[in-house]
C-alpha cells in the first residue's frame, strides 16, 4: 500500500531527513528548506514547462542548481524535426536566484542579463511564461504565454527520499488544458490553440551526483473530457510511493508499479506499459527521438526524450473505460551527473 498524505506537513525533520514519504494530489509538504543539512552547492530547484502546439514543441526552465544556473527556452516540431533554441547559463548563482517554495501559490521568478529577460508569474487563475531575447543567429526571440491555472485541478506530488538520508526529491507535476499566448524565435511563429496543452515539472532537492530515471507524461482534450498522466520510475527509493498517476476531468487516480517494455538499444521501437492492476495500458509509437547531451566542465546531462503517439485505455474505480487514441506525448530516458 502506498503512503498517501492527507494534511498539511513539513518536509524535512531538523536533521534535514523526510518526515513522511509519500504522495498527494495537491501540495501537501511545505518546503522548509532551512532544515537542509547538506553542501549548499548540492541543492536542486527547477521550474520547468512543456507545452504542445499541434506537431510543435515548447519547453521553458528556469533552474538553479546552486554551482550553474540555466534559464532555457526551446521550440521544436516533432515531425519536421525544426528546431530553435535559447539558452544561457550562471555560475554560482547561489542563493541569487530565488525559487518559489510552492507551486501552488503565487510567485514571480524573473531573470535577466546581456538581451534577455525571462520570468514565470504564478497568478490564481493563470500562469504567464515570457521571454524576450536577441539571438545572433535566430533575431528576436519572443515568448509570451498564459496557461490557465484551476485551482481545483488534482495533480502528482511526491516525496521520495535516497539511500543517504539527507537527500531527497521533492517533486509537483501537473497537466494543464488550455492557454493562449504566443510563440516567435526569429520568422518562426506559433500559437497556442484550444487544444494545446502542457505540463509543469516542479522540483526541489539535494539528489546523489549520479542520477538515472525514466519519466513519461501527457494530456489531451478527448471526447468527454481532459485526459492526462504522469509515469516514472528508476530513481530513489520509492517504496513509499511511485509517481505514476493518470488524470480525468481534473481529478487524479493512483496507480502502483508498471510493468515496462522497452528496447533501450533501439528506442523508437514501442514502448510498452501496463499497471499491475490493469487500470492503465498504453503503448507509445515514437516518431522523434530527442537527444540532449550537455557537458559543462564536472557535468553531464544526457536524455533520451521520445515523442510520439500513445494509444490504449485507463478505467476507473467504478469500472468506466476510458480509450485515447494518438495523444502525442513522450517519455524519456536520462542519465545525469550533476
């Protein structure tokens, strides 16, 4: 059975170690990071957004890492294969670049240097993602995006601990439907339609240098309602919970362990994947394999993230069968030293 926690709580005891590992649907640990008992320069934060225009792709971070920060924007379309990107970096922010210590409650995070600026504004009922850049090579860049925020919309967070006890992963992932906004690096232009979707990645953490996971997740406005999930696996001990979780009508559902079929050798074969229960069964055909592999000095952050179409079935506890047919989405396989 997994662990899930109901009631507000703090994260971490005062020897920095997780007080209840588990999983909620809404923001139910505060972040008390003065308990940390680590190297400052092993602590994690991020802020990250995917979203889906059509056959494009956009993703935003925001992320310090304490010895680099990296603030990134990039646009792609997954059957063309165009590509754009932005990307500039700070070493040893430190605790320069302040990141918000809950996902669900307003914030502002806004960044700037030599033709940038970049931010991510969390209102009540909106989250606007922006950024203004001049590249050499592209011409201006110019990002201005309004996701809507549902307050009431469940989503997957999880506490997951390591073997060290004073490492830990806090994480928040939510789908989101609907926005408007748009999108331009150089004559490129993109927007935001009354299908497009995204998904936030929220992280805070001191993690192991050496890290491998995998992590899928996608959403799709199908007949009946919004569909949405969220699958991982690899890292940490998640013997208190997993994060794999599927989402109807703004509601989540739980799911245990998977069970993966994928050929590592070659990744755009399919992808298989089933819970044990049988709630959840899906089978990714990729059309893309993006492939990320960034070395900085001591660092090195190598991906596999691959795009392509979801077919299958979720039910839910009172036996209704839901079907999704063709949902881009994607998942990924990473490998990082950092």
């Amino acid at each position: 059975m997994e662990n899930r926690i109901e009631r507000k709580m703090d994260l971490l005891d005062e020897q920095g170690v997780i007080l209840n590992p588990g999983y909620a649907t809404k923001m139910m640990y505060n972040y008390n990071k003065e308990n940390i008992k680590a190297n400052p320069l092993a602590l994690k934060e991020w802020d990250f957004y995917q979203i889906y225009i059509g056959d494009y792709v956009l993703k935003m971070t925001i992320g310090n890492i304490s010895y680099i920060a990296n603030f990134a924007a990039e646009l792609f379309n997954v059957v063309t294969k165009e590509s754009y990107s932005f990307s500039k970096m700070k070493i040893l922010p430190l605790k320069s670049i302040v990141m918000p210590n809950d996902p669900e409650q307003p914030s502002h995070i806004c960044v700037a240097g030599k033709d940038y600026t970049m931010s991510f504004e969390v209102g009540e009922v909106y989250r606007c993602l922006k950024l203004k850049a001049r590249d050499k090579k592209i011409g201006d860049i110019d990002i201005d995006v309004r996701l809507n925020n549902d307050v009431a919309n469940e989503k997957m967070v999880i506490a997951t601990p390591f073997e060290h006890q004073t490492k830990f992963y806090l994480n928040c992932k939510e789908n989101y439907f609907g926005g408007e906004g748009t999108i331009q690096f150089g004559q490129r232009r993109v927007e935001l339609d009354a299908n497009s979707t995204a998904v936030l990645d929220w992280g805070r953490g001191v993690w192991p240098f050496s890290q491998e996971w995998f992590w899928g997740n996608g959403s799709a406005i199908i007949e009946g309602g919004n569909f949405g999930f969220n699958i991982g696996w690899g890292f940490g001990d998640l013997k208190n919970a997993s994060e794999n979780m599927f989402f109807w009508k703004g509601k989540a559902y739980k799911l245990g362990r998977l069970d993966v079929e994928v050929e590592i050798t070659d990744y755009l074969k399919p992808w298989k994947f089933r819970d044990q229960e049988g709630k959840f069964d899906f089978v990714l055909t990729p059309i893309y394999d993006q492939i990320t592999d960034t070395k900085v000095a001591f660092i090195q952050m190598y991906c596999h993230q691959l795009f392509g179409y979801y077919d299958g079935f979720v039910i839910l506890p009172d036996g209704e069968k839901i079907v999704v047919n063709k949902m881009m989405a994607f998942c990924e396989h990473a490998k990082n030293k950092w």
